[in-house]
C-alpha cells in the first residue's frame, strides 16, 4: 500500500506543478478526483490480495479476477457519473482517466509480479 502512495504522490506534484507552471489543455480539472478515485482501488486491490493470499493459490487468483471485474464495473461507473453529471471538456476526461487506468494497471501489475517472483 505504502508504494501506491508514493506513486500517487507522485503523480499528483507533477500534475499540481504541470498544472500551476504552465498551460495544461491535456490535463482536466477532474484530476485530484481521479487519482483519489484510483488510490482507493489501490487500497481495496492490496486488502482482496491480503484475503487472497491467506486462501492459498487458488484463492488468489479468483480473488484477483473478481477485482479485475469489479475494477472494470467501478470506472465504468465513475466516467459516467461524470459524463452523466455534464462534466467539461469530456474528451480531455476521458483521455486523462483512461491513461491513468493504463498507469495503475502496469504500476499493479509490476507490483504483483515483484510479490509473484519472490514467493515462487
């Protein structure tokens, strides 16, 4: 959990500096949500694999497959609460989510297979 923090972290001062130092058209107001939003599926991916980790092998894969899913259903939600709600600029938004969904996703994968590498 401690490096899903620090990667925030990190993505949130270059988005604050990026966002005061300069003009940011690719960078949508919405940002602090999204990165709230995904630091909150962090947190939950770190507590299911904590479960599924205590079930065995087999526990953690179904355990990792159900968040996959879930993870998919919940932002699926989140962009279009968002769009429901007439957020500006919907292209920059949905871009903006969508490439922090690819950062999260190789940030958690590279993660998992660290902890994959070890434990075999």
């Amino acid at each position: 959990m401690l490096r899903s923090l620090v990667f925030t972290a990190g993505l949130a001062i270059v988005f604050f500096v990026a966002e005061r130092t300069m003009s940011t058209p690719w960078l949508h107001m919405a940002w602090p949500y999204m990165l709230l939003f995904f630091l909150s599926l962090s947190y939950l991916l770190s507590r299911l694999m904590d479960i599924g980790n205590q079930r065995g092998s087999q526990g953690f894969v179904q355990f990792y497959l159900i968040f996959t899913v879930a993870r998919l259903l919940l932002c699926a939600g989140f962009v279009g609460v968002f769009l429901y709600r007439g957020v500006d600029d919907r292209r920059v938004f949905v871009v903006d989510f969508l490439m922090l969904y690819i950062l999260y996703t190789c940030f958690e994968i590279y993660g998992l297979s660290r902890n994959l590498r070890r434990d075999s």
